[in-house]
C-alpha cells in the first residue's frame, strides 16, 4: 500500500545518504529497484524545499544562494545517480518501467529550477558583486550563471512553457531509445565457425 511505499523509499533515502561503506560508495546489493520512483519523488519535495528557501533570501550572497544551490539537491542527485547507472547497466522490469515516468519528472523538476525569475534574480544580484569574490567562487558562479542563461532563464514566459514542452517530451523518449539500445545490444550474437577466428 501507499504506507508502505512511502516507507520503503525513506529506507531507500536512508542508504543513499548513509551507505555504511568503504569510501561511502553506494551499496548496491541493499538497492530494490522497485522504490526508485517514490523516493526521487520524495527527492524532489526536498530540493524544492530548499530552491524556495534560496529564492527568498532577503541579502544574497555567494553562499546562501550558489553555493546553496550546489547543496539543494544533494539527495536528488545521489538517487538519479545510481538509478541510472543501474538504467544503463543492468536494468531489471521495475527500473524499465519506472525511467520514462522519471525522466519526466527530472525535466520537470530541472525546468522549474533553471526558468525560475526569482531564483536567477537572485543569482544576478550575486553575479553583479563577484568582484568580492575569490577565484573558485568567480569560477563557480560564472558556471551556475552561464548554465541558466543557456538553458532558458531569460527566455519570455511563452517560449519557456515552449521549452518545457520540448524537454518534457525528449525526456520521455530518451528512455525507450536507451531500452531498445540495451535489448540490441543483449540480443546480439556472433557465430563464428572458423576456429581460427577465435
């Protein structure tokens, strides 16, 4: 049931954070792959939580706004990590079934974050004082700057829902093209017959 569901994507959250590992790497033979989609969802709530706190900073500066936001999605980012790499190495039913639904909800989820006004408002006001700055936070800051001005953030509000609805369908195709790659690539076989071939 949903109680349950809700519980075992905690758990799932609880490893990511938390391995228990040598080097923290992540432990894959505690990962079921049938929670992923309800704790990405759990992720997100999370990092939403932490954009709107960044959005209404009342004194930005670099460390409550881009180094906040390097940090707002730390679980998030953990999460579509491994569940990726699972996509493209060995993925079972569940983890197939679930990435189309996912790859939408990251897109969305990216979008809301890289078209948000108040969000790059408050990365300008930081931009506009990096004279302040020391070399590695200009270097960060430039980075966070140029990433959203390229990905849609001074865009007018008809051409961003234009982008959200490009994103959000490329997000959905991506995953079957990756699944049809995988079956081909598993289906593939060569018969060699010349023992000298080998």
């Amino acid at each position: 049931d949903q109680a349950t569901r809700g519980f075992m994507a905690q758990k799932l959250i609880e490893i990511i954070n938390h391995p228990g590992t040598p080097e923290n790497s992540f432990p894959f033979p505690k990962i079921e792959s049938d929670n992923f989609e309800e704790a990405i969802d759990e992720a997100i709530i999370m990092a939403k939580k932490n954009i709107h706190a960044i959005e209404e900073v009342s004194q930005p500066n670099f460390k409550n706004i881009v180094e906040a936001l390097e940090l707002s999605s730390e679980t998030l980012d953990k999460l579509t990590t491994v569940f990726f790499n699972l996509y493209h190495a060995c993925a079972d039913e569940n983890i197939e079934k679930a990435a189309p639904s996912i790859s939408e909800k990251l897109a969305d989820y990216s979008n809301d974050i890289q078209l948000s006004e108040k969000l790059f408002q408050q990365i300008k006001n930081v931009y506009e004082q990096k004279e302040n700055l020391n070399q590695e936070e200009k270097k960060l800051l430039e980075e966070t700057y140029k990433s959203f001005t390229r990905n849609g953030a001074l865009l007018n509000e008809t051409d961003k829902e234009n982008l959200r609805k490009i994103d959000r369908e490329l997000a959905s195709i991506s995953p079957q093209y990756s699944s049809n790659l995988l079956k081909a690539t598993n289906a593939f076989k060569l018969n060699i017959t010349d023992e000298k071939e080998l």
